[in-house]
C-alpha cells in the first residue's frame, strides 16, 4: 500500500506540475493573443483617429479655398460697384456740365437778340428820321447782318447744348 500511496503521489505530483505547465502555457497564449489583439484594436484605432484627422484637414482646406474664392468674388464685386458708381458721378457731372452749357446759351441768345432788337430799333429810328447817308445805310444794314447771324449761331448753339444735354439724359 505503501508503493500505492507513493506511485499515486508521484502521478498526482506530475500530474499537478504538468497542470501547471499547460495552465502557464494557456495563460501566455491567451496573453499573447491578448495583447496581440489588443495592439491590433490599438492600430485599428490610431489609422481611424489618423483618417479622421485627414478628412477633417481636408474638409478644413476645401473650406478655406471656398471661403477665399469668396472673398475674391466679393473684391470683385466691389471692383465692379467702384466702376458703376465712378461711372453714374461722371455721368451726373456731364449733365450738369451740359445744363451748364444750356443755361449759359439761352443766356447768350437772349443778350444777342436784345443787341439785335435794339440796335435794329436805333436803326428804324434814324432810317424813319431820314438822317442816314447811303454810306451809314449800308453800315447799319452790315451790322443788322451780323447781328443775325450772331443770333442765328446762338440759336445753333443753343438747340446743340440742348441736344447734347438730351443725349447725356434721355429722360430730361
């Protein structure tokens, strides 16, 4: 009984140091493939984090882009608006300038007809009178002449400083 006892002992002996080499062996396998599926989980995780980060970078640069396409939009835009408005003061300095122009011929007209009148009215006077010569006749009849024509010419001015003015304002 005694060998019994001693060859049970020695079975359950090995039998517990083989145990415990198989749970070693099982530990470090399932802490092998722990930690090695534990890294794997890790990486997966650094290349999604790392993705994100590059869409983000991404996104963020088309933003930027746009927002700079915007903003050249917007400049020129106001390059545009700048042109327009320098373009209407131009235009509304021209129609002063031609209402200027217009006012100051009716003002010449006006002065030559009155010349006109009243030299043609001193005229009549010495004519009716009898106290022109031939040669004075023919001398007020030159400056009668003149007179006209400078009244005509302001006419054409006139009607020309008016034409002008409607050119530049359609709607005056």
């Amino acid at each position: 009984m005694r060998v019994k006892l001693m060859v049970a002992l020695a079975v359950i002996s090995t039998q517990f140091s083989f145990g415990q080499e198989i749970s070693k062996e099982t530990v470090s396998n399932n802490a092998e493939t722990h930690l090695s599926q534990s890294l794997e989980d890790l990486k997966k995780i650094n290349e999604e984090k790392e993705r994100l980060e590059k869409a983000k970078l991404k996104e963020h640069e088309l933003a930027l882009k746009e927002a700079e396409k915007q903003r050249k939009a917007a400049e020129k835009e106001q390059k545009r608006l700048a042109k327009e408005l320098q373009k209407a003061e131009k235009a509304k300095k021209d129609i002063e300038k031609a209402q200027k122009n217009v006012h100051k011929a009716t003002d010449r007209l006006a002065d030559s007809q009155k010349d006109l009148d009243k030299q043609s009215s001193k005229y009549k006077t010495l004519k009716d009178k009898d106290k022109l010569t031939a040669e004075e006749d023919i001398k007020w009849k030159k400056k009668l002449l003149k007179l006209t024509n400078k009244n005509k010419e302001r006419k054409i001015e006139l009607q020309e400083a008016q034409l002008n003015l409607k050119n530049l304002n359609p709607n005056a």
